[in-house]
C-alpha cells in the first residue's frame, strides 16, 4: 500500500482539466437575448398562412410530438387555434385566431 503527499495529490490535480463554471450559456452578441421557443412558435403560427407541423418542427428543432403538445399548451393558455386543411393529402396548417382573453379580476369568493 502506498501513500500518498498531499504534495503528489495537489500535482495530480493540476492536470485535471477544471470545468467551465456553471451558469447560464454566453450569447454570441452581449446583452441580446435568443428570442424563446415559445415566442418563435406563436410568431410562426400568427402567418396569414399560418404554419405546418412539420415546418414549426423543422425551424424550432422539435420532433412531431413535441410540436403538437406545444400547440395543446398554446390552447391550455387561452389560445385560439385554427386547424387550415386544403385537401386529402395535404399537411394541416395551424394558425392562431385570436390571443388569450384577458384574466378575469381575482375575487375574495366573498359576496358583495
């Protein structure tokens, strides 16, 4: 059995290559934001045309399940989501119709 110095030990650990601190991605630009996933997804749906499924999975990186749960959210949020079909055989295209409708005033459940 050996032992070991700590002299040896902190040697050892010079060369282990020290990880990036944790923390939130450097942006390319400083002081500009992506704009979110979700904000891309209501942009691309409030086309004239609106937008495929297999086209909001294509420029948001998401696979087709992801794509309709995130339309299910969208309706959960209060909003209107129209389903555009040209024919057999052509995609569907989703479009919203209208935003969510503003919050009802929050009320004690107290009588008046």
């Amino acid at each position: 059995m050996t032992i070991q110095s700590k002299d040896t030990t902190r040697e050892a650990a010079a060369h282990i290559p020290q990880s990036r601190p944790l923390g939130r991605k450097q942006s390319p630009r400083a002081g500009t934001r992506p704009e979110p996933k979700k904000a891309r997804l209501i942009r691309l749906l409030n086309a004239k045309s609106g937008a495929s499924a297999a086209a909001l999975g294509e420029k948001l990186g998401w696979q087709a399940h992801t794509v309709r749960a995130a339309l299910s959210g969208l309706r959960k949020a209060g909003f209107e989501i129209a389903v555009l079909t040209k024919g057999a055989g052509t995609p569907s295209r989703y479009r919203i119709l209208s935003g969510p409708a503003e919050a009802a005033p929050v009320t004690d459940g107290a009588g008046q």
